[in-house]
C-alpha cells in the first residue's frame, strides 16, 4: 500500500522521534518539492538511500574499532556510490525549484568541503528518521 506524504509528517516525525529534526525547513523544502511536482515516490526513494547511507557510517565507524569487520574497502565503495546517488535525488527532486533554492542546497550540502559534508550528515540523519517513522506508520496499519 502506497503511503501518502503530507506537507506536517516531519512534525509528525518529531513526535516520534521525541526530538527536533536539525534540518527540518531543509526537510520540508525536498518534501514540498516531491509533493508539488507529483514525485513522492523519488521522496521515499531518498529517504531509503539517506537511512542506508547512515547504517553504512555506523558500520564504518564501528569498523575503525573493531577490527573483525573485513571487507571495509567494500562498505567504503558502497558508501560513496551512495552518496553520489542522493546527492543525485536531492538535486533531481529539487530540479524544478528556484535557482535560488538550488544554489542553497549547492553550498549548504553538496560542496566537497568539510562543512557541506557535516551539513548533509545533519540532513540525512533527519531523512533516516522520517524513513523510520514511514516504517513505523507501515507496520502500524
């Protein structure tokens, strides 16, 4: 069954998480864009990739500590496929905004630099989220 998005889920996220998103107008702004031009469905797609994208930092970082994690080199191919590809759904969804908003997600997330990275973290983190909360609306129904 197909869920529908709606324009207050990540207050309703909020409540689930028992927490403030930290990039929730950012959030609100891939929403409001996938709802307006009928792509809900590349929505969930980002969700998926950034809540992937988080398990796969997890177990780098786990990785670094525990030496019994082979295969790193793998988990490191995978995490940048990945990370290519949501930076591709962020900027397909986003196509039909303004150049303004484009050029802010440019330099807030999608520069290679230090802070840009930091920032898109903070983001996907709030994406895993509302792909938990999706998960949890699904299992309860």
């Amino acid at each position: 069954m197909k869920q529908v998005l709606s324009e207050n889920i990540l207050d309703e996220v909020e409540v689930f998480t028992e927490s403030k998103l930290k990039r929730k107008e950012d959030v609100q702004l891939i929403l409001s864009a996938s709802i307006k031009s009928g792509s809900e469905e590349k929505f969930e797609q980002l969700v998926f990739t950034s809540k992937y994208l988080q398990g796969l930092m997890r177990v780098l970082k786990k990785g670094a500590e525990i030496s019994e994690i082979e295969s790193l080199d793998n988990v490191k191919k995978d995490l940048t496929e990945n990370m290519e590809k949501v930076v591709e759904q962020i900027r397909e969804i986003l196509d039909g905004e303004s150049a303004d908003v484009k050029t802010y997600f440019e330099q807030t997330y999608l520069l290679l630099t230090h802070v840009s990275f930091q920032n898109l973290n903070e983001l996907l983190a709030d994406l895993e989220w509302v792909k938990k909360f999706l998960n949890y609306r699904k299992r309860k129904s």
